[in-house]
C-alpha cells in the first residue's frame, strides 16, 4: 500500500525497506522517502538519492503488514538467508570487490556481526583489494587476518 509524502498528495511507489532496481547501478533499498518524488537508495555500500523515474520494483517486493515486535511500526527487511562467508576464489579483482559490496550489504541487513572473506593466500592480490576496501567502508567495525587461515579475513560488522 503506498502512503502519502508529507505536503504531496500524490502517493508515492515505495517505501522504506523496498528492493528497488535503480537504472544503470543495480539493486538496492529504499532507506528514505523524500521531497519531490525522490528516494535514498543503500546500494553497494553506498547511499544515492535516486528520482522516481528511475526506479523499478525488484523482486522480493517487501510486505508491508509485517509490523516490529515494538508496537506498529513496520519492521526494515532482514535477509534471513544471507550467507555469513564469501568465497572469492577465481575472481577478478573488479568482480571480488563487487561481490563483496553486495555481501557485506546482505549481511548487514541480516544482522550479522562477524563474517568471513576467503580469498586465498596466493600472490595475495585478492587479499590486498579486499583490505583496501573494507578501510573504506565506514559500516566495517574492524577487520583481521585468521590467524589459522592466512587466506581468510575475518570482518566485524
């Protein structure tokens, strides 16, 4: 069901907690709706402000009825599946780093506290990537080497 902005009396397409596929730049969720027909967009790690006209529905559409345990306020998407490792092996620098946007999203979203990264120990290319970017995302608490596993880091969310 769509609701109303405020000061607006067209309703709007999405709320928060959508998935939503932005043109050009992939699947993400609606964190805000603001004025003007215009969203806040979490995708890749990022956040965007996107025009309405350039949105589309993902799948997995959320259900508006689930209401939070607090009272009536509707509860954010959880992604109760999301897996709490990523194994990079046979990827590319590019497709690591993407890759890892997209899980450390979901594992965000699914409450995770701690994942795990595997990318191998060898020649270590995959290894400094992924370090360079977790240093760059302010969701990451902290990150480290396993220490019985060379070729795993270990990311607190």
């Amino acid at each position: 069901m769509a609701s109303v902005v405020p000061g607006h009396n067209d309703p709007v397409s999405f709320e928060p907690g959508d998935p939503v596929h932005v043109a050009a730049l992939g699947t993400g969720i609606v964190r805000e709706v603001r004025n003007s027909r215009r969203y806040l967009v979490e995708l890749k790690g990022r956040s965007v402000v996107v025009a309405e006209n350039q949105l589309t529905a993902a799948s997995g559409r959320r259900d508006h009825t689930r209401r939070s345990t607090r009272g009536d306020e509707p509860t954010l998407p959880t992604r109760a599946h999301a897996p709490a490792s990523l194994d990079l092996h046979g990827m590319t620098v590019d497709e690591a780093v993407a890759a890892l946007d997209g899980f450390l999203n979901d594992a965000l979203l699914a409450g995770h506290g701690e994942v795990h990264v595997i990318h191998g120990k060898s020649g270590g290319v995959l290894k400094r990537a992924v370090h360079a970017r977790l240093a760059q995302l302010p969701a990451i608490r902290g990150f480290r080497l396993d220490p019985r596993n060379p070729g795993m880091t270990i990311v607190s969310l």
